[in-house]
C-alpha cells in the first residue's frame, strides 16, 4: 500500500510498513481505504473480501516474510508478486 495523506491514500509504494496496518484497519473500521484490491492479498485474482488471511500477510510482509509464503507459493501461486 501507499501512505495516508489525512485526505486520501497514495499509490502502492512497494514497501510494507505501518501504513499497511493502518489501510487494512481503515478499510474494516470503513474508514477512508484503499482500493479493496490493494488489501485483497489472499490469493492470485482479487476475491473483493477482506478478512483476517490478507490481515495475516500484511503482517507477515511487515516481518520480512517472503510474499507469497512459501506453502502458497508451492501450490502454484502467483508467478508474478514480487
């Protein structure tokens, strides 16, 4: 995700911080979020709901956790997540 400017959300950046946290938070309390399919991470093609899973690689992400992890990656997932 990008960061909150107290108006609206920038583009993705490419990098996993608080401001993750934050979006995904924002989005479940409907605050003003990102796009659904910059939280949707679960999962090749966005399936439009947010849950504790994309919460999960949010976090995982803002460990240093590989994306996707690795038992995702084994059952043919996306080619293309950096």
């Amino acid at each position: 995700m990008g960061s909150f400017s107290g108006v609206s959300w920038s583009e993705p950046n490419g990098l996993v911080s608080v401001d993750d946290v934050v979006a995904w938070v924002k989005y479940v309390t409907l605050k003003p979020a990102p796009h659904v399919t910059v939280l949707d991470l679960d999962g090749e093609t966005p399936n439009f709901i947010i849950n504790a899973t994309d919460l999960q690689y949010v976090l995982s992400g803002f460990r240093g956790d590989s994306y996707p992890p690795p038992a995702f990656a084994n059952q043919g997932g996306p080619a293309d997540c950096p």
